[in-house]
C-alpha cells in the first residue's frame, strides 16, 4: 500500500483523514477511538473561555442534502478542559478547536492549553450563527491578523485557521493575512448559515432559527475555497465539506488541500469511514503510478 503520511507545518500524521470539530464533543476517550480507529488526526469541539450551555433544542435538522445545526458552541470554558486533558493520560493526535471574540481571548486559551498534550489549534473563526465570535472574525483580515500573531507568541504547536466560504477576493485576502501572521495551514470550511422552516407550523425549526448547513450540500462550494485558496497562499490547506467517501476526498486533494476532515459523514456511516478512505486513496494511487500522496496535491491545476 503507498504510504499516506502527510505534513501540515511540523504535524506529522500518518494519513490524510481528520475527524471535524463538533462531532465528538470534548469526550477524550470518544475522540481517542476515532484516533483508534484510524483518524489520521481528531479534532475537538470548539472551545472558549468560559463554559457556555448553547441553545435550547431543536439544534440540529436533517435536510435533503445534510444537516442544519445551532448547537450555539455548547463547551465547558478552558480551564475545565485543561484539567480533563491533565487527568487523561493516553496521548494521541489531537487538535483543539478554540473560538473568542478577539486577541486576547485566544492568546489566553492557546497559551494555557500549550502546557497539555494537544498537538495543534484550530482557531474556529467562522461560526455562522453566533454573535460576536462566530464568522464575522474570519470576515476582517485586520482581527484575524491579530489573532494569529498574539497565538503565535505563545505557542510554537502548529495553528490551523478555520474559515467561513467568504467570496472569492475576500476569501484570499483572510487567507493571506493568516498566512503573513505565521498561521500553519487554512482549513476551508466551516458551515454555511442556513434555515429550516416548517410549514405546518409556518416557524423556523432550529430555537436559533439560523443554523449552519454541512455535508454533501457543501462540497462544491468548499471545493471552491480550496482550489482558489491553492493558486494564492504556500501554507498547507485542510479541506472540510461534504466529504463522505475516497472520491470526494480525491476531488480535495487535486484540488489543493493536503489533508483533509470529516463531519457529517459520522451521521450514517461508522468510524471505519477513516480506513476505508484511505484505502481507496491508497488504491487510486497504485492504479494511476503515483508513489505518494503528494504527486496528486493540487494536480486539478
Ligand atoms: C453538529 C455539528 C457541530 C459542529 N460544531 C463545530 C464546532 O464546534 N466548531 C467548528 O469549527 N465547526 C463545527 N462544525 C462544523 C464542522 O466541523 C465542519 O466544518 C462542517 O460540518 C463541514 O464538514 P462536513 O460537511 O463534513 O460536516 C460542526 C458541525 C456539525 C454538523
């Protein structure tokens, strides 16, 4: 089998295959059987300064083409978590997903969290249904400069920048100020703010009435970000969107991303969607003479 170990900055993973934030929560030792199981890397739900109960249900809504979710960034605040990453002492590879309002809100978590067994951050700045630190950070290069400038003096891991599908000119401007501040790769995307109305009721389904909508319905669009994102930036690229089998996750990799993650999928199939993608990756490569993952990076182009 050709080997399908990846490079993201100094992260080294043995396979290309990420689990999503907010699929498996902060539960450690369900995120570690993910990892078990054959995720190249996991990542946790995104985590703030304080702990924060999110939204009342309904928070989640099956559509035709996916699902629409508010979960409201239901999380335990950092110090909490810190203590749980403490006290379980298996080590794997974990990615802590972090969200705030500004600068210092993330200095204080990446900081704290650094001294733990965490591998790398992902800075969600592209929630698209809450106020003040959801999407519209990912929308002002200026703050998300800032925010990954101030990450980075108090952490040498690895620093993931997770972005909302912005249009195309603004999408590189973020991307590119991400990349000037030092960020370590862009993951492209988050959810797309979305509605559900039921017409009986003649309401909005979800208690937040906005949510976000992820799996298949996103892939083109996510497939989008990361082919314009590949003609513009040199740090790697984590494509996120839609991805459910090894051919969407073959359209990624041709067209920029060099790892890529795993959402909505977990909904209806189980955790051996890891090993089964890699290994039709890993056939896709035998039958057309590649010798590594690599070769098939960004070849879309
Ligand atoms: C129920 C649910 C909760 C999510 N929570 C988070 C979160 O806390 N932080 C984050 O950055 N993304 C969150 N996401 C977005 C996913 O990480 C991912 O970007 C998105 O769902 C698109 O990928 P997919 O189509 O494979 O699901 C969430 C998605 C779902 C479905």
């Amino acid at each position: 089998m050709v080997s399908l170990k990846v490079k993201l900055a100094n992260l080294k993973l043995r396979n290309p295959t990420i689990l999503a934030s907010g699929i498996f929560g902060f539960t450690l030792p369900l995120l570690k059987r993910a990892y078990d199981e054959g995720a190249g890397a996991v990542i946790s739900k995104s985590l703030g300064l304080t702990a924060r109960e999110g939204y009342k249900n309904p928070t989640i809504v099956k559509v035709d083409c996916g699902y629409v979710n508010a979960i409201g960034l239901s999380n335990p605040g950092y110090e909490e978590f810190y203590r749980e990453l403490v006290e379980f002492k298996e080590e794997f590879d974990l990615i802590v997903s972090i969200f705030a309002e500004d600068e210092e809100g993330f200095k204080t978590i990446v900081g704290k969290l650094d001294k733990s067994m965490v591998r790398a951050f992902e800075l969600n700045l592209s929630c698209p249904h809450v106020e003040k630190v959801g999407s519209e950070i990912g929308e002002d290069k200026e703050l998300v400069y800032k925010i990954v400038k101030a990450c980075k003096r108090v952490s040498k891991k690895p620093l993931f920048v997770k972005l909302p599908p912005l249009p195309s000119s603004l999408l590189i401007e973020v991307a590119l100020a991400a990349q000037e501040a030092e960020a370590d790769g862009i993951t492209a995307i988050n959810t797309i703010k979305a509605l559900v109305i039921d017409s009986e009721l003649g309401k909005p389904i979800l208690s937040n009435k906005f949510g976000g909508l992820s799996g298949p319905a996103l892939k083109p669009i996510a497939l989008r970000c990361v082919y314009e994102l590949y003609e513009a930036i040199n740090i790697p690229i984590i494509g996120c969107g839609g991805i459910s089998n090894g051919k969407d996750a073959l359209e990624f990799l041709l067209a920029g991303a060099k790892a890529f993650q795993i959402g909505t999928a977990l909904a209806f199939k189980d955790l051996s969607i890891f090993k089964d993608i890699c290994f039709e990756i890993s056939n896709y490569l035998e039958r057309k003479g590649f010798k590594e993952l690599e070769d098939i990076v960004g070849r879309a182009h």
